[in-house]
C-alpha cells in the first residue's frame, strides 16, 4: 500500500511539473513515503531524515517531506522533533501534495486531516510497466488490538465498482499483465457500498472482464474469507492460485485479545476449504510474535497451527506496542531473549516448510512472469511464477514484462533456479 502511495504521489506531482531524481543532491524536494506498523519502521525513517541535515544545511531551499502513515501518527510532534523538517502530509493529504510542497518551502507545514479522499481520476507513475497495483478499499474497520493501521488510514471505503474497472482498463492498456488488488481486508470489499460484502462478485466481473491478466490481491483477513471467495478463486482462471492469509497466532486465547475475530479451528477450516477446492494452491502468512502475555503454552499452539497449515512462506513480526492501540495498555513483561528464541524456533519451521514447498516444484515446467535482470546477478533473469515463488534463470533481458515457461532445476529457500523451456 505504501508502495503504491509513492506512485501516486509521484504522478501528482508529474502532472504539477515536477521531475523524478534518484539523486537527492539534485533534488529540490526530498520526500519519505512512510510505515508506523512497527517502532523499527519509524526508527529508520528518523535515521534516513538525520542523514539529510547537513544537505538541508548546505541548501536551505531543499524541501524535506514525510508523508503517509507516520506522518498522520506523528503530525505537529515530527516537525518538532525534525527541526530540518519542511513538510508532514499524511494519508488523506495526497491530492494536495504540488500546493503543500510549495507552502512548506515559505514556512514548515503539517497537513493531517482525515477528511476522505477521492482516487478516481488521479495519476500514477509507475515503477513497473506490467505489474500494477490497485486499491479497491481504504482504512481499515477492524481494529485488530495491537494494530495502528485504522488509526492512521480512517475508517474502510470501499472504492465504486465502475472507478476500480475503469482504471484497470486503463492499465491493461499501459500494458499491465498482472494486477494486485489492495486493501487492508479486501475481503469485505463492497459493505459500505452494498451493504454485504461483493469481493466474490468483483473477482468474476475482472476475470470475465481481463481473462489474460493475472490476478492477485492482498490481504485477505480470515474471518471474511468467504465460501464464496474460494469459489470464486477456484472458478476464475485469471486468479493466482497463492492467497495471502494472515494468522498472526495459534492461541485461542491470544487471538481473542488480539480481537481477530476467528479461532485456530476456523482458521484451518478455511485452509482445508481452500486446499480442496484450488488443489496445489500456495498460502502465505504473517505471524505476529510475543504479543503481551503470550505464554510458552500459546505459542505452541501457533507452531502447531503452522504446523498444520504448512504454509508455503511466511512472514514473522516481534509484537511492537504502538501508542494509542489497545494492547499497547497491556503489561509487556516477556523477557527479550524470550522473544528472540521463539522467533528463532519459529523461523527454522517455517524454512524448511518453505524449503519443502520450493523442492516440490522441482522438475516441474511453469509460466513465470519475467520482472527482469536480478538485482543479485544481473546475469540472470527473475521472474515469478503465479505461486508467487521466484524462479531465476538465464535468459534475454528484453523479455522483462513477458510471460514465459520455463524449467525450475534446483530450489532454494529464497529463489529456484531455473531454465527456459523448449
Ligand atoms: N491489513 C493487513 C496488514 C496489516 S500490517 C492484515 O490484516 O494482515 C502487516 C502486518 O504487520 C500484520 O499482519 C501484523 O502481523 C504486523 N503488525 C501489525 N501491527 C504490529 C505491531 N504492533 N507489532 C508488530 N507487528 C505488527
Ligand atoms: Fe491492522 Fe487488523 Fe486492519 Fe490488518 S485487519 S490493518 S492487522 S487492524
């Protein structure tokens, strides 16, 4: 999402005549797309603004921004804190981003409202040519009790039907063979607006509407993933077949106080559905670790629950309190090496999960999206297959963007390795 935030603000500010540099001497403004999901996410942005001042020094005129979601959080107190800060806008402030630039640069500003805002009609300008993002919902209504996202996002919109398809259209046009759907939980797309939610529906209308496009959207949330949303996946051809589907923990009790709304029995109903009905399906998680109170007994219920999903991959998260959500009230007592251990336990068994997974793709022939040169080794090429794993393997930089076949010879646990096919 925040990826995506970057692009927009990129493309407003195009249309307003200003060019992109990646050379922050050259720049007349330097602006910081930001996360508060975690302290450390915050911490390196303070990092990254302190590296800036004595270039604000030597150019009084240079404009320094930070926008998004750390921006709402902090407001005023970053201008403070940042004394060489010019400008905070935060996640509803996007629209207006040419005009606060140029108030910021007579005097520092700090722009904060959550006042809605309209993505219609907006421009873009994107990183890649064939893969694109596109929000379908905005905020959040979950109030998970550790989380600040529906602090700083507002509260779930979800975006018109026509105005979603219609940029789609748009995109495909550009070129775009593959769009990933965002939300916080797009699962609920559509409740505000029809009053039950209709992601099901919005899935069939993109596949009947964009049949050679590749599909994918994040995140879901499990609690509203729906029979009808796995149906829907296990009918439409143009829908990936890996779902990102956070359990955050195993514990009854811990996701009770988490206020996810499911239990682990109902999360691994949901993970049988979908195995079932999508055969050879890959699934996606993120954990959150040592949330407040977590005991060794709760714990053993996630490992478990992992255990049994066998996730594909995973993404794992040391609980960080953030003022002002619920959790960040309860008593955070686990010792540090706690933590850290469990975290360690937990990542060697969802490795050679993954490990697992890559190895069963070994001899097999799959269609990969080529994203182009490695960033690794530029003398291969990376691409992904619609499992979402990456294969790289040696091939002409000039199919970047293409969809080809290719061989998967040896696998990794980040990447496999691969060959073209025929
Ligand atoms: N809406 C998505 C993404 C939320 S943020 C979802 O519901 O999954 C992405 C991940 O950050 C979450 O899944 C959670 O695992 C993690 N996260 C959220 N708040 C956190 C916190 N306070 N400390 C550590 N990790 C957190
Ligand atoms: Fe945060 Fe929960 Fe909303 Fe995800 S669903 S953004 S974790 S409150």
């Amino acid at each position: 999402m925040n990826r995506h935030d970057s692009e927009r603000v990129a493309g407003i500010l195009a249309r307003a005549g200003w060019r992109e540099t990646r050379e922050a001497r050259e720049a007349d403004a330097v602006i910081f797309m930001t996360c508060c999901v975690r302290e450390g996410a915050e911490n390196r942005v303070y990092g990254h603004l302190g590296d800036l001042k004595t270039m604000k020094q030597e150019n009084p005129g240079l404009v320094i921004a930070v926008g998004g979601c750390m921006a709402q959080k902090e407001g005023e107190r970053l201008l403070e804190r940042v004394p060489h800060l010019d400008l905070v806008f935060g996640t509803h402030q996007f629209t207006g981003i040419a005009e606060l630039l140029e108030e910021a640069g007579r005097e520092p500003l700090s722009m904060t409202g959550l006042n809605g805002f309209e993505l219609g009609g907006l421009p873009l300008s994107r990183r890649e040519s064939f893969r694109a993002w596109v929000p379908i919902t905005s905020g959040c209504n979950n109030y998970c009790s550790y989380c600040i996202v529906p602090m700083v996002r507002g509260v779930e919109k979800s975006r018109p039907r026509k105005e979603i398809l219609a940029e789609v259209v748009g995109l495909v046009r550009e070129g775009a063979t593959e769009i990933n759907l965002l939300g916080q939980n797009v699962n609920s797309y559509g409740r505000d607006i029809c009053g039950r939610p209709v992601f099901d529906e919005l899935l069939r209308e993109m596949d009947a509407r964009f049949p050679n496009v590749w599909l994918r959207f994040v995140t879901s949330h499990p609690r509203d993933f729906s029979d009808h949303i796995i149906e829907a996946i296990a009918d439409c051809d143009s829908v990936c077949e890996h779902i990102h589907l956070p359990i955050q923990a195993g514990s009854d009790r811990v996701l009770e106080l988490m206020n996810r709304g499911y239990t682990k029995d109902y999360f691994l109903g949901r993970i049988a559905r979908l195995r079932e009905r999508v055969p050879g399906c890959t699934i996606s998680t993120d954990i959150l670790l040592a949330f407040p109170g977590e005991t060794e007994e709760d714990f053993l219920e996630t490992l478990d629950a992992v255990e049994r999903s066998a996730f594909d991959s995973a993404f794992t998260f040391i609980y960080s309190p953030r003022e002002g959500t619920p959790a960040a009230r309860l008593p955070d007592s686990l010792p540090r090496q706690v933590k850290q251990e469990r975290f360690e336990r937990l990542q060697e068994r969802l490795r050679s999960l993954t490990l697992e997974s890559n190895r069963r793709d070994e001899g097999r022939t799959l269609e990969v999206l080529v994203e182009g040169p490695s960033a690794k080794n530029p003398a291969v090429l990376t691409a992904r297959t619609r499992h979402h794993k990456i294969v790289n393997f040696p091939g002409d930089p000039e199919l970047a963007g293409r969809r080809v076949m290719v061989v998967v010879e040896k696998a990794g646990l980040w990447s496999m390795q691969g060959s073209l096919a025929g």
